[in-house]
C-alpha cells in the first residue's frame, strides 16, 4: 500500500465520498501558528490537528519536547478528527511534510492501516488548480479504536546501543549533528555512532519526495547497511518521522526514537559526541 498520495488522487477520493479523513498538520518550530493558517485556507473537508497538544503530550525534559501522547488520549483526538475504523486518513502540512509526517508515524504506529501523506504538501493542491476553503470543517465524530505497536520504536537505552548492532541515523540539519550550534536543547551535539542523514534532504525543491532508488542511494551514502537495522532520531521526534517516511518509501523498516536528542541532551549521564 503506498504511503504517498497526489493531490489529483486526494481530490477524487474526496468527491467520490469514499470514507477518507484529510488532517491539515501545519506546524512549525517557532511559529507562525498553524490554527490561524488553516482557518484562512484548507484542503476542502480537512481538520486541522495541533502537533503540540494533539501529536504530542507535555512531559519531564529527561522524556523529550514532544513525549508520545498516552494512546487513550490519541483515540480520542482521532475521534473528534472523525475517523472512523477502515478509513484512508490524509495527512499534509505546508513545510515538505516535515511536520505532517509525524501524524502519519504516530497513526501508523497506533493501527491504522492506511495512512497517506500529500506528495508535495499544500503546494501540491494548489498547484493543481484546486480551490481550499476557509474556517472549520464540520465533523462528526468518529469511532476509531487505536493501539500502539504497529511500528518499531527505540528507548533511551536501546538508541545507545543500536549503534553495536545496527545504523542510527541523526535527521536533523548537518550544524546540528555536529554541534556547531544548538539554539534549542541544553547540550550540542549528537548521539554516539551516530550518521548523519537530514530529513530535509529526502525531497526536492517542490517538496516532492524524491524516487524511491535516489532515496535508497541517499540512505546507503549516509551508511546505512542493507544487512542491518536501521533507527533514526532528530530533535524531538518530529523530522526522524520525515526521516522514517524516506526511509520506508525507500525499503526499510526503520525503527524511531520518539524522545529523540531533546530526551539525550535533557539526560546528564548519557554521553555526547561531536563533530562529523
């Protein structure tokens, strides 16, 4: 099943009134705020979801800027969107699906079977001469039963030793992994044996994900081993799901760890390596 969609396909999937849910997941790392946006213009039927409070749960800085919410909290956002069990869910932000590919990772990994991220974003149906719509959608609330487990995820401790076994991949940008700069979390840096692999790297100035063999070749230059697994991480858990997007479209199994360097950098125990 793929987990990519273009906007001509959403577009007839919409008006054929089959049972698809689009969630509107704009959402950037300082702002602007995405409620605001949506209200302006939206993929018509769409509903916006707050990664902040919907995708994500307030937590100890030891579990990360943006915790996994608790699954009965997830069902239960999943139900006001209106989603129902069997449906197709869409997913699309405004940033290259760097942000709305934590709501494809998180709704994966709770069960719902097809989950499917616009190729090319918002840019893409607008492109397309399609016509948004303003204020909120009416929904009616939906009945989805959720459950984690559908994707491998990493802790702490097994990030920190993933490295002996297989290929850990840092998503975030290069001046980051290195420890050049840090305007976020308290220490710079990154995981040790780590690689580098940024997720903005994996699609192409459109915001189109790039074919699945370029991908492949991108991921194996960045050291990842057909004959071993990979996990993947960034700073929150946020862009590693962009990461994990590529990184499946491209033929592997990735496996993520939500606390991601905001949880490392937040531990004082756990060491930090730097440089390329």
């Amino acid at each position: 099943m793929s987990i990519l969609t273009t906007a001509e396909e959403l577009k007839s999937l919409i008006d054929s009134g089959a049972p698809v849910r689009v969630l509107d997941v704009r959402w950037r790392l300082g702002g602007p705020a995405g409620h605001p946006l949506y209200l302006e213009g939206h993929i018509p039927t769409a509903v916006y979801v707050d990664l902040d409070t919907e995708l994500a749960r307030h937590g100890e800085p030891a579990e990360g800027r943006h915790p996994v919410p608790e699954i009965a909290d997830l069902q239960a956002a999943a139900r006001s969107w209106g989603i129902n069990d069997g449906d197709t869910v869409v997913v699309y932000d405004d940033l290259k699906n760097l942000s709305s590919a934590r709501a494809w990772w998180l709704l994966t990994n709770a069960g719902i079977a097809d989950v499917k991220l616009l190729d090319g974003s918002l840019r893409a149906w607008t492109g397309a001469g399609y016509e948004l719509e303003s204020g909120e959608s009416n929904v009616t609330p939906g009945n989805v039963t959720l459950e984690y487990g559908s994707l491998p995820t990493l802790t702490i401790d097994e990030a920190a030793a993933f490295p002996e076994v297989g290929v850990l991949l840092d998503a975030r940008a290069p001046e980051r992994f290195r420890g050049d700069v840090e305007p976020i979390d308290p220490r710079a840096g990154h995981i040790p044996g780590a690689f580098n692999a940024p997720a903005t790297a994996n699609v192409d100035a459109n915001g189109h994900f790039l074919p699945a063999d370029e991908l492949r070749a991108q991921f194996v230059a960045a050291g990842v081993r057909p004959d071993a697994p990979v996990g993947v991480y960034c700073g929150s858990g946020v862009t590693a799901a962009a990461d994990a997007v590529a990184l499946t479209l491209a033929g592997f199994k990735p496996a993520l760890f939500p606390g991601s360097w905001s949880a490392w950098s937040n531990t004082p125990d756990r060491p930090v390596a730097t440089g390329a």
